[in-house]
C-alpha cells in the first residue's frame, strides 16, 4: 500500500508557483504559434531564371561618350578708342533765298 506524503503550508506555494509557471509558458508557446509561424507558411518567393542575350551589332561605337574636343578661344578685337560725350556739331545756317 501506498503511503501518502502529509501536505504542508509549502507545499501549497510549491503548487500555485508550478502553476503560474506553466500558464506563462502556455502563453509564451501561443504567442510564438499566433505570430511566429504564418511567417514559415508563406510560400518562398519565386526566383526568376535569367534570359541569356546576345548582342548582334557592336555597340561600342555607338555607346561611346564622344571625345572632349578644346572650345575653340575667342578672337581678341582691337580696342576701340573710348567715345568722349561730345555734343553734335550745330546744325549748318539756312542758305538765303536767290534773288530772282
């Protein structure tokens, strides 16, 4: 026959400690279900293949930047003489009428 243990006012705190314990890892396991897992079933993404291409015509030519070519430097004008403000010569005096 069995012999029963006689419980004690500890034993009482070992329970609810144990019980307290495993609701909170219940609910940890929950969590990690509810958000963690629709993450592993998602489908993986699709991997496209790449499409060989061959280049028929050169392009190098015409893909080339053109060469830098020196602007050509302005011809250099003669200076000219600085205009004084000179006012305009008197108009020319009327010609007297011919005698007739």
């Amino acid at each position: 026959m069995p012999r029963y243990r006689r419980q004690t006012v500890g034993d009482e705190a070992e329970f609810r400690l144990g019980m307290i314990c495993a609701a909170a890892l219940h609910i940890i396991v929950a969590l990690i279900a509810i958000f963690g897992l629709p993450q592993l079933m998602e489908p993986p993404p699709e991997i496209t293949e790449a499409v060989p291409v061959d280049m028929v015509a050169d392009l190098s030519e015409k893909t080339n930047a053109p060469a830098r070519v020196a602007a050509p430097k302005p011809e250099e004008k003669p200076a000219e003489p600085e205009k004084q403000d000179v006012p305009p010569p008197p108009p020319a005096p009327p010609k007297p009428p011919e005698p007739v």
